[in-house]
C-alpha cells in the first residue's frame, strides 16, 4: 500500500510541474500581448474595484513572479511586479481575478465564505496530518502502527482534501467574474479574451490538479486503514 502511495504522490507531483510549466508558459506568452486599452493591472485592478463599488481595497505590488493573490484580512489586492505594471494580456487577466475575490468577499460569497472558514483548521491539518498518518502506519518505527491513530491522522487530512475542493469553485468562479467585467468593460478585444480566458484556465488547472491529488491520496489511506481493520 505504501507504494501505492509513493506511485500516487509521484504521478500528481509530475503532472503538477507540467501544469505549472504551461501556466509559465502561458502567462510568458500573452505577456508579449499588448492590451488594447492600455491600461496596466494596477490600473485594471483600480477600474474593476470602482467598478463593482468596492473603495476599501488596496492595490499592492509584492515579490515573487506569480505571487498574486487577494488578502481578505487586510482588504489588500497583492498583484506581483510583472503583473502590476504590465500592459498586457496576462496582466489584465491575473489582476482582473484577483479583484474577482475581492468582490467576492465584498458580496460574501457563500464558498469563500466557507473557504475562510476552514482555513483555522486547515492550518493544523496540514502541519499534523502527514506525520500522524506515518506514525499510524508505523513508518518511523512505531512497531506495526495504530488503527486509532491512522484514523486521525486520515480525518486530518481529509480537512486538507475538502478545502482544496472548496477552493475550486471559489477559483472557477472569480475567473468568471473577471472575464465578464473585461468584456463589459471593454477593456479587451474579442482576441485578447479569448487568450485571457486561455491564461486563467491553466491558472485554474492548478488548483485541479491538487484536489485530485488529495482525493487520490485520501482514497489510498482510507483502503490501508481498511486492510488494516480486516487484518
């Protein structure tokens, strides 16, 4: 069973690279594509927060290259430097999404809600439940393991799998909201939102990926607890 698990974390932990190879690569070549508006994605940011009444966001640069994302705690818009002074596709895109979780805790939106919800628990969950699952198995040594604590250890990291599941629709769905606003705003052409849309599928894909990963994993430790218990 053990290999049944290093073989599921090695086949999602490979089609996660590939994944995220593409999305670079995506987001490297729309970058080269000039928005027609001109406008840059702290700009787009700035339109779509008016836009939808929202005046106690702030749009912020950070490090890192893809590094975007929206802070509910700080009402903060975190766009990464090629993002936020970008002029082109790409940047329209990630900033517009963005923004998209912003309205989306602006009009509290149900699965962001239970999103953040979660994340307490999640935070817990995804430091123990590894090692209390390898101490229930008895990897480091604890003899032949312990149903009970294999069954805590497995409730653990089923927190983990039902937020990466919660976290999809909360992702699909500000990618909509952000692809709307561009075409009713205008601020892109029919071409260049179909590339937008192009850029946030692979964003989104990412996300896919990981709850499929931990559905997998999830499904592999509830079969050894099950041949356990028969044993």
């Amino acid at each position: 069973m053990t290999v049944g698990i290093l073989m599921i974390s090695l086949v999602f932990m490979l089609l996660g690279m590939a994944v995220q190879a593409r999305l670079r690569s995506k987001f490297s070549e729309y970058g080269k594509v000039p928005v027609s508006s001109g406008l840059s994605g702290k700009e787009v940011a700035e339109k779509m927060l008016r836009d939808n009444g929202i005046y106690d966001v702030k749009v912020t640069s950070v490090d890192g290259f893809l590094s975007d994302h929206y802070n509910p705690v700080n009402k903060t818009v975190n766009l990464s430097p090629e993002v936020y002074s970008g002029t082109n596709v790409s940047a329209a895109a990630v900033a517009a999404h963005e923004c998209g979780h912003a309205v989306q805790h602006a009009t509290a939106y149900s699965m962001l809600m239970l999103r953040s919800k979660l994340v307490p628990a999640v935070k817990v969950s995804s430091t123990l439940s590894q090692w209390v699952i390898i101490a229930g198995l008895g990897i480091l040594g604890f003899g032949g393991g312990n149903q009970t604590v294999l069954l805590i250890g497995i409730i653990l990291f089923a927190v983990t799998t039902l937020f990466s599941l919660v976290t999809l629709p909360v992702e699909f769905d500000a990618s909509a909201r952000a692809l709307k606003w561009l075409d009713n705003a205008r601020l892109t052409t029919a071409t260049e939102h179909v590339k937008a849309k192009d850029a946030l599928k692979w964003a989104a894909l990412t996300y896919v990926v990981a709850a499929l990963a931990s559905i997998a994993m999830l499904v592999q430790y509830i079969l050894i607890y099950q041949a356990r218990s028969r044993d």
